[in-house]
C-alpha cells in the first residue's frame, strides 16, 4: 500500500513540476523582452529544470537502493531462520532414528 502511494506522489509531484515549468515558459514567450533576453531567461530555466530534474533522480535512486538493502536484509534473516528450522528438524529426525 505504501509504495502504491509513494509512486502517486512521485507522479504528482513530477506532473507539478512539468506544469511549473511548462507555465513560466510560456509566461516568458508573452512577456515583452529582447531575443537576447528571452534566450537567457530559457536557458537559465532549462539549467535550473535540469538540476531539479536531477536532484529528484538521485533521491529516487537512493531510495530505491534504500527499499533494496532493506529487502536483502528482510532475506537473509528470513534465510537463517530457515535454516535454522531445517537444522533443527535434521537433530529431531536423527533423534527420532536413534530412539527407534
């Protein structure tokens, strides 16, 4: 359920991200300015979207790596106490063997 919710508010914050942007661009294209400025306004947004763009790949990557060390850790626990359980029916049989 949690993670169901995590990716909605990934998308949601992404698709507010996208109309931001999309709305400050054309704000922009109206906005009365020289060639020479309309193309600096763009390239500082365009540079500024990158970095945000990149900085929420990163936290999704860390999270990922996150939910992936945490999911081999819930395993190999899991993987001991199997193990564990194997090991002592192993005992309870060769006793069950000996007592016979």
């Amino acid at each position: 359920m949690s993670e169901e919710k995590k990716i909605s508010n990934g998308k949601v914050a992404a698709s507010f991200f996208a109309g931001a942007v999309l709305g400050t661009g054309l704000a922009m294209l109206y906005t009365p300015k020289s060639g020479r400025e309309m193309r600096e306004g763009i390239s500082g947004m365009s540079n500024d979207a990158m970095d945000k763009v990149r900085k929420y790949a990163q936290e999704a990557q860390s999270k990922i790596m996150g939910a992936i060390e945490e999911g081999k850790g819930a395993v190999l626990h899991k993987k001991s106490i199997l193990a564990s359980a194997i090991e002592a029916g192993r005992e309870a049989l060769q006793k069950g063997k000996a007592g016979a």
